[in-house]
C-alpha cells in the first residue's frame, strides 16, 4: 500500500470553532496528523509526498470562483481593516433562501457566507497550501492505482467531505474524495464508486457526483436529524437526472452499536459491488470510534481491522483519503488497523 502525506498540512492551525455559544480548542488540529504519522512510522511504513498536481482536476469538481476565493482568502482577510494574523476570520451572514448566490459581494466576510456552509471551518494562514497539499496526494492516490498499485492511503488533513461545488463546511476545504473519483475516472476508469465511513454525512461529495451515474457515492452516517451536517443525508436521496439510482445514503440513529453498523457497511459494499465500478474511493473517518469526542458510535479498536477486511473483499483498486476522528491519541492506531485488516 501507498501512503501520501501533504508536509504543509502543519500550517492549516486555525485555534479555535464554536461549540455552543463558546470558543473552544479545534478539534480538527495538526496534533491528529502527527498521530498518524508516529503510528505509521512506529510500524515502518514509508509515507511520501505528493507526486502529482491537483490543479487541473480540482477545476472539475469545485468551481473556479471558489478556488479563486479559498486560495487569496488569507491575503484578503488580512487587508481588512482591524484583522491581523493572530484573528480568525468567520463567516457572519449567509445566501439562504431567497437571497441572492449569484452576485460575490465586495465585502470579505459576506463572500465568506457565500462560500462557507458553516462557522465551524476557520481559515488560518496555510489553510490553502495545508488543503491544496491534500489534494495533490489524492490525486497522487489515484495516478498509483492507475499505474497498477493495489491501494494507496491518504495520511492528510484537513479533511474533504462536507467541501461542495462551491463551499467549505465541517473543516473541509478541498474534497480529497471527489478529486480521486474524478482523476480515476480520467485515468480511464469508466466507472468509480465513493464509500463514505465516516460518522458525518459527506454532503459535499454527494453534491459533486448528484447528477452522474459514473461515480457512485455510498454513505452510512449518523442521522442528519439529529447529527451535522443536518440539511443533507436522508435515505430519500438517491440521485437526480443521469445519476437517479447512483446515490444510497444510509443514515443511523446517534448510539448505533458496532455489529448494526457493520450490516450497514455489508449493505454498502454490496451496493458498490454491483456498481460494477473499476475502482473505489473510501471517505476513511475514524470519527466512527466510541471514544470520539463530538461523534456517536461505538466503534472499537479491533472493529478498525475488520472494516479494512470488509474493503478488502470488494477486490478493488482502492484510494482510502482521511476524513475525520477527533479522539486523537487512539487516531494514528486506528488507522494502521483499518490498513492492517485490509492488507491482512
Ligand atoms: C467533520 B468530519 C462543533 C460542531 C461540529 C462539525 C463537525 C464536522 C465534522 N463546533 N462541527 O466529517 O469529521
Ligand atoms: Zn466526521
């Protein structure tokens, strides 16, 4: 197995989100990272950097006026009367229903709510390079697999899945998922399938694939009725246009235990076998573990092998990108024992 890291991930270090009316530490921090990155070196494993540039398959699967925005956003924010690099910028007003998307306002933070789903994604200094750098090495993910390795695991962050066509959200700014779905697909793979674990909806990469019946995307996901990203998720989601049919969302009540999350994985990978697809992208969250402070799984360590086991047994070339999981000591070992249990 391949293993890409992205060095600038270190420099996306915003210090601190919303929980409840209150700032609190970011749960998403360089620390998760260092983790997994201790843990695969403790066991030997070569990690290395990006081979290949994202640039032109970013352009495919986010619009240009977004990446235009993301990656002058730290200068422009800093141009900002009264803002300097010690304060975060957050997002204060946002296009809901009736109001106007089309129009980017002159205003920094106004176009900030045009481009952010949520205030729980800070930018910092190096958030674009850190997100830019993670995606080379999902593109780098794929280019392995298309030159004939088996898989290829993304150690990076921030991670991907709740970023949209045009929006950041859930600490995601670039969606690592859909940039190795589409270079797979550009690569020459007719069809791909997106398996999403991690214990939030990945909203952003069902948006991205919604009307295409080549890339399937699969989801078992704490229900959005309850848990974020709350307005995306549902089991009525299942594609629109060209990609009716291509889209299974299977949501879970908060506290599902491990052996009913492992029949809906089961009922996952059997959606993907049939898809018939030529390769698999897994959206890898450890946030599904039972100790996770902002997740409601109960996922075990020795629950992180099997469900390497059960990727395994699709038989396909496979790309596994990092989303979440937030209890960070334990993160670096569950991953190596999803990678373990795959390579098992
Ligand atoms: C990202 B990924 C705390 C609320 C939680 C959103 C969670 C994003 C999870 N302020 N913020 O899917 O692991
Ligand atoms: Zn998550």
């Amino acid at each position: 197995m391949r293993i890409f890291s992205n060095p600038e991930q270190a420099g996306h270090n915003p210090r601190d989100e919303f929980f409840r009316g209150q700032r609190v530490p970011c749960f998403e921090n360089p620390t998760r990272a260092r983790y997994v990155l201790e843990a695969l070196a403790a066991r030997g494993v070569p990690v290395g950097s990006p081979t290949h540039d994202s640039t032109a398959v970013l352009a495919e699967v986010h619009a240009p006026r977004y990446l235009a925005f993301l990656q002058d956003a730290w200068r422009q924010w800093l141009a900002l009367d009264g803002a300097n690099a010690d304060v975060q910028p957050f997002p204060s007003v946002w296009p809901v229903r009736t109001l106007r998307s089309d129009v980017e306002p002159a205003n920094f933070i106004a176009r900030l709510g045009l481009y952010a789903m949520d205030n729980g994604s800070p930018l910092a200094a190096g958030t674009w390079a850190a997100a830019k750098g993670g995606a080379d090495a999902a593109a780098s993910a794929a280019h392995a697999l298309l030159s004939g390795e088996r898989a290829a695991f993304c150690a990076t962050r921030p991670p991907g899945h709740h970023a949209g066509p045009d929006f950041m959200g859930g600490y995601c700014f670039l969606n690592n998922a859909a940039v190795a779905a589409q270079t797979l697909r550009q690569g020459g793979a007719a069809r791909v399938a997106v398996l999403d674990v991690d214990y939030h909806h990945g909203n952003g990469t069902q948006a991205i694939f919604y009307r295409r019946a080549d890339v399937l995307f699969v989801s078992l996901h704490g229900d959005p009725r309850t848990e974020y990203p709350f307005y995306l998720g549902h089991a009525d989601e299942t594609g629109e246009g060209e990609g009716a049919g291509f889209n299974l969302n299977l949501p879970l009540p908060a506290g599902t235990r491990p052996d009913a999350w492992f029949d809906a994985l089961d009922a996952a990978c059997q959606r993907v076998a049939a898809h018939g697809a030529d390769a698999l992208v897994v959206s890898l969250g450890l946030d599904t573990f039972g100790a996770d402070p902002i997740a409601g799984f109960g996922l075990q360590a020795d629950d992180f092998p099997r469900l390497g086991a059960r990727l395994q047994r699709l038989a396909l070339p496979t790309v596994m990108v990092l989303e979440g999981g937030y209890a960070s000591a334990e993160l670096g070992d569950n991953a190596c024992h999803v990678l373990e249990g795959f390579e098992a």
